[in-house]
C-alpha cells in the first residue's frame, strides 16, 4: 500500500505561484509513477501532470503547461512530488489530489492522464486563486 499526502494549498491572487507537496510513503522501494489531478466544484477530476519513478519523464495538461511544474525526489523512506504552480489563474481554483499507479505494466511509464488507472489517493489540498 501507498499513504499519500498533499500539503501547500491555500489563497492566492492571480498571477501568483504556489508548490504543492504530496509525501508517498509505504512503498519505496518499488517503482510507480505519480500524477497530480485537480476537480473543481460540479466538474470532474482532471489530469494535471504526471511524472515517471526516475523523474526524467513528465506529462502536462495542456491548460497549464508552461506554467506548473511537476518533480519528484525518491527518499530513502519517502517520496516526495512537487507541483510548482506559477502565473495562477482563477480558472485553476480546484481541489488538488496526487495519486499512485501501482501497475506493473506502467511503473516505468510517464504515466497515463486517466484517473481510473491509479490506484491510491491523497485527501486533496485546496487551491483558491482570486481574480
């Protein structure tokens, strides 16, 4: 099992940058990819970023590419991904969750843009950004 954690969400303007942690604990020994996604109130969960074990391979939605940025650092007993929020817009208001694909096939992957492929989730960390 994987225990993920989400922090740094909050109250910005726009035009303001934020990083969201998400701590990845209970299994770290073993490669699997994280990926960010947001949902907004009375919208569906959405893709955001993904990045793969080695953090050499990431993927963007293309509504905030160019300005968020995903990485990851693979403690020895924890791994922690970032999600570098810039140039905020009050269209990127939503809850945030990271999440865990535990799947063999895809451990090595960049990681998939569905959220039916991943098998572990954090409580969320809300974002609010005011025009």
């Amino acid at each position: 099992q994987v225990q993920l954690v989400e922090s740094g969400g909050g109250l910005v303007q726009a035009g303001d940058s934020l990083r969201l942690s998400c701590a990845a604990s209970g299994r770290t020994f073993s490669p699997y990819v994280i990926g960010w996604f947001r949902q907004a109130p009375g919208k569906e969960r959405e893709f955001v970023a993904t990045i793969s074990w080695s953090g050499d391979s990431t993927n963007y939605a293309g509504s905030v590419k160019g300005r968020f940025t995903i990485s990851r650092d693979n403690a020895k007993n924890t791994v922690t991904v970032y999600l570098q929020m810039n140039n905020l817009k009050p269209e990127d208001t939503a809850v945030y969750y990271c999440a865990a694909d535990l799947s063999l096939s895809r451990r090595y992957g960049s990681g998939t843009s569905d959220p039916r492929d991943y098998d572990y989730w954090g409580q969320g960390t809300q974002v609010t950004v005011s025009s």
